[in-house]
C-alpha cells in the first residue's frame, strides 16, 4: 500500500483533498500516523544552516548528555543515543520519512527526553520532518548552497525558515530560535519565532569576547549579567567560535548551568570529517574536511594560510547534478588561497566528470593559476590523493575537501565504498 492510499484512509474525510497534491506532505502524514506520531514526548532542538550544523548539533548532544540528559541525535555524521553515535551510511542529513520514523520510534523505546535533529532545507521543503515537535531552532548561517534544487536562495531561506514557524506553534515547546546574529538573514528567522536569542562575535545578544585561536582548539569568553563563561573547545577553527556560541546560547534556553554549559563544550574531542588530522608521523599536514560550499572554503582557507609553514595543497570536487554555480567560486577561492590545487571527483553522479572538472578549473585559473603546473586536474579520488601526497614536504599542509566522514562515493552506476581519512592515511604510509 503506497502513503497516498495510506493517507486516504486515515486522513479525516475533508482534509485529504487539501493533503493529496503533496506527495510528500501525504507521506508524512501517512507515516506519522501508523507510528504512532513517535516524536511526541521528546524535546526536539532542531539545527540549520548551510555551514556548522553537523559541528554545532554534535557539541548540544555532547553538552546535555554530559548533564546527564537522556539525549538522541541525528546528523549528517551518525545517529544514536547517548555515547553510542552510529555512523551514517546515506548521503543525506535527513533520511526518508520512512526510516525517520523508525529511527525515531526506536530512540522513544529507548527513554530519549531530548533530541538534537540536524535539519536540511530539503527535509524541510519535502515535508519530512512533519510531525517532529521542535522546542528550540538554531540557525548557523546562510549562505549560496543547493540552489540547484531551490533554484533561488529566497526559496532555500524560505525552507529554512520553516523549521523556525514550526517551532513557533509548538505551544507547549519553549519557541525560542537561536540565530547568529551577523547573519544578513538574522531578522528574517527571528520575526518567524516568539523568543529570539541572537548571537555572535561582534554583534548579538550572546557575544564572544577575549578570543583565542591556537590550533588545538578556541577559547573566548561570554559575559551574560551575572553569569561569566570560560568557553574552550578541542576545536580548532574561528568557525567554531560561532558553533560554541550556538551550543551555548541552547545550553542557556533550556536551563543548564554555566558549569554544564563549560564542561559539556569542552568534551566533545571532535566530529569525524570536519578538520580531522591524518598523522603516521610524517613531516607535514594532512587534514580531511567536510567543507564544500564557497563560504565553507574561505572561512577555513582564511584560517587554515595563516598558520600553513610550507605551501597549501587544496584537493575537492563538486556534486555532480548540484549547484553548478558554486564550482567556479569553489575553484577562484581555492586558487587565491591554496599554493597548489587539483581537483577530482566529489560526486559525480550522472554527470560528466569532465564538465564538473572544467567548471572548477575556470575558477581557479581566474584566481592565476596555471594547469600541469599548480593547478591538476586528477579524476580519480584515490589516484588524486596519492598524487597530493607524494607532492607534500617538510611543513606542507594537504587539505583534503568535501568528502569528510562520508562512507560512499557516487558515480554514474551508483554508490561505491569510501573511507576519505582511510585512504588518506594509506597514502601517507604509502608515500
């Protein structure tokens, strides 16, 4: 029985006329339905943003289960409860309603009081995360990504900004959004919700002050009446001031002390795929990342050159059938900040992997980069990486871009095996 047939007979006579056009929405509301609306009872802190949710969503579920909160996530990286995280096989952040609602009948056996629920445009645009009680939405930012399915970036706000009115009605949820205050969309998400907590480093209600960058981690610190935080995480990366700062302003909305809020940050040792380090004891960086948006790429290059000894070897790709307009403002960033550049397969998908390559490369050459000489164009990613490798010496640092913790890799026949911080450490011992 398909979820239109489904949704028909338990659907109110009436309704189902207003429900049908919407496969998606039907879905949903056939699913919720026969599962018994799992997701109600939980608390539900919902995370988006084109850039930091993974990092943000892991450091609230490490900070209410170091409270002793019986806490679930579900993210890009993995799912679970408590300290037990299952890595995630699919290639997407929100899996189907479907399997949703599996996942979250099984965390309502389980005892979960709080769920930290990474949030996708596309979950929110197809309905898939209908039924999901949000209490508290945190926005991380906004920037230029997956316009090839939202077409405009107002549609891929719009979608957005859903998860916050979601929250909104949810009359017996705390209606808060957390939202980055230096956002050019701040204003926008905050007039969707009832209480409003802007946060940021020069602007916000929340700022961060005193900020240290070293590479084992931030720390700052947050004056907020009479409570004063000492905030340090395991994190490196001015990016993770803006991730801590969220995690903490949602520590604050439902209720934990400064000391919780301190502690439960600086547990979490790091998130798989986002600036993990590559060591066999060799003389120079290896880094794999997760980043594959334009302001994902300058946020980490301006971070990333300042402390590089040697040159910077930058390796990434793009989605095949995604946003073709990012590759080339991928490739010009790449180009102005990296010493070398080659590009490879991301995701190809069904496209050609030579159009994908040439879009990047004329980004990269307007940055004044030359081809066969800092600029390679190397299809295979493992040949790619070993390539990257062998070229690395003494105080190099290689960055490896995109793929992070992802355990397939996408070409035209379908999904193959990948482990980007496996193969890269097999490069190393290799070279």
């Amino acid at each position: 029985m398909n979820a239109r047939t489904l949704v028909k007979k338990i659907v109110p006579k009436g309704l189902f006329p207003a429900i049908e056009p919407y496969g998606h929405l039907a879905e949903a509301v056939a699913f919720n339905t026969l599962n018994g609306f799992p997701a109600r009872g939980m608390k539900v802190i919902g995370v988006t943003g084109t850039n930091g949710k993974t990092t943000t969503s892991f450091m609230i579920h490490r900070m209410l289960h170091e409270a002793g909160y019986k806490v679930g996530l579900m993210s890009t990286v993995g799912y679970g409860v408590g300290a037990e995280i299952i890595p995630q096989v699919h290639h997407m952040t929100n899996v189907s309603t479907p399997e949703l609602m599996q996942r979250l009948k099984w965390m309502r056996s389980q005892g979960v009081e709080w769920l930290v629920l990474e949030t996708t445009s596309h979950a929110l645009a197809q309905h898939r995360v209908w039924g999901v009680p949000y209490s508290v939405a945190v926005l991380t930012n906004l920037t230029h990504e997956h316009l090839g399915y939202h077409r405009t970036f107002e549609r891929y706000r719009a979608a957005k900004r859903q998860m916050f009115k979601i929250a909104n009605r949810n009359k017996k949820g705390l209606r808060t959004g957390v939202i980055n205050a230096e956002d050019p969309s701040a204003q926008l998400f905050a007039s969707d919700i009832k209480n409003v907590v802007l946060y940021g480093v020069k602007q916000g209600d929340i700022r961060a002050t005193n900020v240290e960058l070293t590479p084992s981690g931030v720390k700052y610190k947050v004056t907020v009446g009479d409570d004063h935080y000492n905030i340090a995480t395991q994190l490196p990366g001015s990016f993770n001031v803006d991730n801590s700062l969220a995690a903490l302003c949602v520590g604050r909305a439902v209720g934990l002390s400064v000391g919780q809020i301190e502690q439960g940050i600086a547990a979490l040792e790091g998130v798989e795929g986002r600036m993990t380090r590559v060591d066999e004891g060799q003389d120079f960086d290896v880094i794999v990342d997760y980043a594959h948006s334009p302001d994902s790429f300058e946020k980490l290059f301006k971070d990333l050159k300042p402390v590089v000894k040697g040159k910077l070897i930058v390796l990434f790709g793009s989605l095949g059938g995604g946003d073709k307009g990012k590759r080339p403002q991928q490739g010009r960033l790449a180009g102005e900040y990296a010493d070398e550049v080659i590009v490879c397969e991301e995701d190809d998908r069904q496209e050609d992997p030579q159009v994908i390559a040439e879009d990047i490369a004329v980004g990269v050459e307007s940055a004044g980069k030359i081809r066969d000489k800092d600029l390679f164009l190397v299809h295979d990613r493992t040949e790619a990486i070993n390539f990257a490798i062998k070229r690395a010496r003494t105080g190099d640092t290689v960055l490896l871009l995109g793929k992070g913790h992802e355990k397939t890799i996408e070409h035209a026949d379908g999904e193959h095996p990948w482990d980007e911080i496996g193969t890269a450490h097999t490069a190393v011992k290799n070279r």
